[in-house]
C-alpha cells in the first residue's frame, strides 16, 4: 500500500505528528521517518534546503508514495489574512529580486496564492512589495512543488498564519509556540482526512439574509464547529436559531448575530477578549480613535489612530487617552479578566 509523505521544515512544527503516528527514523536520509500509512520529511529551513531532500526522497521511495502533503507555518503579508487561521494553498511563486520567479505551480487544493522567498521577509517595504503577488509567504514551498511537478507527484499544502510580517519579536514567539502550532496543524490534518457532513438546506436559514462574505463564513464556521461537537444537529442545536429570529432586526442583522454566535460558540474565550477589549475601548472610539489590537490578543500594546479636524477633536481625544486603564487593559491580554 502506497503511503503519503508528510512534509515540514522544522522538527517542531512535526512534534505533535512524531508522537500520533508512532513514526519511526529511517537510515537512509536524517530527518526522514516511516509509520504504518505516512512517511515523514523534516527538509530545514529554505528552498536550497527543502527542494534537494525531496528529490532524494522520491528518488528513493517515489512508487510508495501516493501523494505529498506540505504542512507549516507562513507570514501574512495582507491585513485580512488571519494569524491563526490554516489556509490551503492554490498557486505558488518564488520571489526573486523583490518580484517573481516566471514560473508558477499550480496545487490540488483551490485557496490562497503564497510566495516563497530566499530569506525572511523581516521588511515592511519588502512585505508590501511582495503582497502585489500573494498574501502568504514561506520559505519552502516552491522548490517542493518544484520536485513535485517534475516527479509527477500530486502535491497539497497546508499553511498555519503564525504572523503579521513586519511584527516584532517575530522568531522568538513562534518558537515558544511550536508545540502549540504543531497540535493545531495535527487536528487540521486529522479533521481533513474525515469526512464532515455539514450540508444544510436552505429552509435552515429562512429569515436570514447572508451576504456572499457573511454566507462563506458561515459555512466555514459551520464545518469547525461540526468537527468541534460531532454532528450537524448539535451544532445547530446549540446555536438557538429561533432565539435569534425572534429578534426585531433585519433579516441582515440576524445574519451578523448568527455569525458573531458561532464564533463565540466556537473560541468563547477569544470572543470573551474582544468583548473586553471593545469594551474598554469605547471611549477612545467615541473620541473619533481607531484601536487596533494584536490580531492574537497576546501582546500588551495596541495600536491608536485618530483624524483630528477641530481643537474639540483633540480635547475630547486626549481626555479619552487620560481616563483609558491601561492596567485593566494588562488584566485583559493576561485573561485575569475574562468570565470563562
């Protein structure tokens, strides 16, 4: 039986896949391992690393192995691409001199386009120049798919957003969280290999109204709180459709609390974070600021932004800054006040 070869660049994004799966080292190359249905690759960091370990691989063990799979961590270089999140990979490029390789690669999963690139995008200037052609970005994956199309193996890749390019401290924090990074890259891969019913008919959702954006999160929202509680009925179960039907707001506004429902049911205590947050903040948004928190809720800075037009504009900014509690804001990012 033909297995698939999972492939990653560091041992701690493997971790958690090393300890399921009961792999086992292989002699033949460091860093390549064997279980009953998988082989697992550790490349190292870079395409001059990844690329050339793969050719060896396939060389070797080609015709047992029936697909690769590319599982790790890139940067987001586009503000609406959620830290967090796992995005499947569409098409590939590889950056050269601030723009692209000529040629691209194609994956089997429809999604995001990523760049690879040489070095880590450590740059704003350079993040925003890479951003006109892809908003993720690594450091392997063009030299896989590389191999792949050359080999005529299927390729997918599966990205876990740990950054914002341009944040600080960037390394070190994804090193203190790699165990963390490769348990939620394991439950995503141990969810894709189950198939999840979460088909839902359109009766379900008389007296909403869904707009393309708010239909497509609700959808994707509906399949991680499936896998979450088990079944479809639950879910909905949970959700208390008529409660919110019930309310006396557009048919659009039901939607939106749907939504803000299922992401609450789904992280309540990130939900119980931005409550907090929101909350304490309202007074600098009614001053006219815009804030802007870390999209992980983990660092205890924020962002402030405001338009000033008028001398009222900045009295009644500067006295929303003096009465902000920054030390309740400190409780907040460390969860000492949070109700979960």
């Amino acid at each position: 039986m033909k297995k698939k070869l999972l492939i990653f660049a560091h041992r701690g994004e493997a971790r958690a896949f090393l300890s399921k799966f009961h792999f086992q080292s292989m002699s033949f190359l460091e860093g390549l391992y064997s279980c009953a249905d998988h082989f697992l690759l550790i490349t190292g960091e870079g395409p001059w690393n990844a690329g050339p370990k793969l050719a060896l691989v396939l060389g070797k063990l080609g015709d047992e192995i029936s697909e690769v799979i590319n599982l790790g961590l890139a940067g987001a270089l586009r503000e609406s691409i959620e830290v967090g999140q796992i995005y499947k990979i569409r098409t590939v490029y590889l950056e050269q001199n601030s723009g692209t390789e000529f040629s691209s690669h194609t994956l089997q999963e429809k999604g995001a386009d990523l760049i690879t690139c040489h070095s880590r995008v450590l740059e704003p200037s350079l993040a925003d120049q890479l951003d006109n052609f892809a908003p993720l970005v690594d450091r392997e994956l063009w030299s896989l798919a590389t191999v792949c199309s050359k080999s005529g193996h299927k390729l997918k890749a599966y990205k876990l957003i740990s950054d914002k390019v341009g944040e600080t401290e960037i390394c070190q924090r994804v090193k203190e969280r790699a165990d963390e990074f490769s348990r939620e890259l394991l439950n995503f891969y141990v969810n894709l290999e189950q198939t999840v019913e979460t088909k839902t008919v359109e009766k379900d959702w008389d007296g909403f109204y869904f707009t393309t954006s708010l239909r497509n999160q609700r959808e994707k929202l509906l399949h991680s709180l499936t896998i979450k509680h088990g079944t479809l009925e639950k879910v909905l179960e949970k959700l208390e459709l008529s409660s919110i039907l019930n309310e006396e707001v557009t048919p659009k506004k039901k939607a939106s609390i749907l939504i803000e429902k299922m992401k609450s049911l789904l992280n309540p205590v990130q939900k119980e974070l931005q409550d907090s947050l929101q909350e304490l903040s309202s007074d600098l948004i009614g001053a006219g600021a815009q804030v802007k928190f870390s999209s992980d809720f983990e660092r205890p800075h924020f962002h402030l932004s405001a338009y000033i037009e008028r001398q009222e504009d900045l009295v009644s900014l500067i006295k929303a800054m003096e009465e902000f509690e920054y030390p309740r804001f400190i409780d907040i990012i460390e969860g000492k006040d949070l109700n979960v």
